[in-house]
C-alpha cells in the first residue's frame, strides 16, 4: 500500500527599498509529496552582496539556511540544511533558487528570501 503526505510551502517576500533593492517571491504557495523535491524562487533587483533563505516552521522563530554570495554563488548552510538543501544563484537573470530534495514532513515552513547589501559575518538568525 502506498500513501503520499503533501506538504505546504509558502515563500514570502522581503522587500528592502535602500539603494533600489527588493526581493521578491516567484510562487506564493504550493503542496509536494514527501520523498520529492521541490524548488523555491525569488526574484532580486539591485547591487547585492548575499542572498539568504530562512524558514519558519509554525510556532517557531525565522531560522538561518542557506547564504549564498551573490558574485561567485559560494554556498554556506546551516547544520539542518547541509545534505538536502542547496542555494543557486542565476546572476544575469536575478534569480535565486532554493532547491530540497527528499522532502521531510519536517520541512513544512513558509521560507523568507531576503538579500544583504553589505559584506556580513556569518548569520545563523533572522534579526526582526
């Protein structure tokens, strides 16, 4: 007997109007099946320096995931994401991708794209 268990995920926008920079989400929201992958898109405009993704599982705060610096795509993550979840940026059409595979119920979370203008350390929390 075989079953599926559907997941919501939800990418909501961060917006930055200094220095002429937004992000956008690409799809509000959507289901896929566990065991399968499923990749998020946001759109930037502007001079970045770093591109993120944070989730948010119900209930609990923002979390760090992926950082990804915008010129080369050189890729850090935090410990959850280190197997199954990749950052690509796609610099000539301002596009930045978060990519999981082998769903887990666990990631069921409304993701945060968000861009730095300025070089960072390293950044495990979403500040609000």
């Amino acid at each position: 007997m075989q079953f599926s268990i559907s997941m919501l995920f939800s990418v909501t926008f961060i917006v930055d109007l200094s220095d002429g920079v937004s992000v956008t989400q690409r799809e509000p929201s959507f289901t896929q099946t566990e065991g399968e992958y499923v990749t998020l898109t946001c759109t930037y405009t502007g001079n970045v320096y770093y591109l993120f993704w944070y989730r948010q599982s119900r209930g609990r705060k923002p979390e760090f995931a992926v950082r990804n610096l915008e010129s080369s795509g050189d890729e850090f993550k935090a410990n959850f994401a280190q197997k199954r979840f990749s950052g690509k940026v796609q610099q000539s059409n301002k596009l930045y991708r978060l990519t999981i595979s082998d769903l887990l119920l666990s990631d069921t979370a409304v993701y945060y794209c968000a861009a730095s203008l300025t070089v960072m350390g390293k950044s495990d929390s979403l500040v609000q």
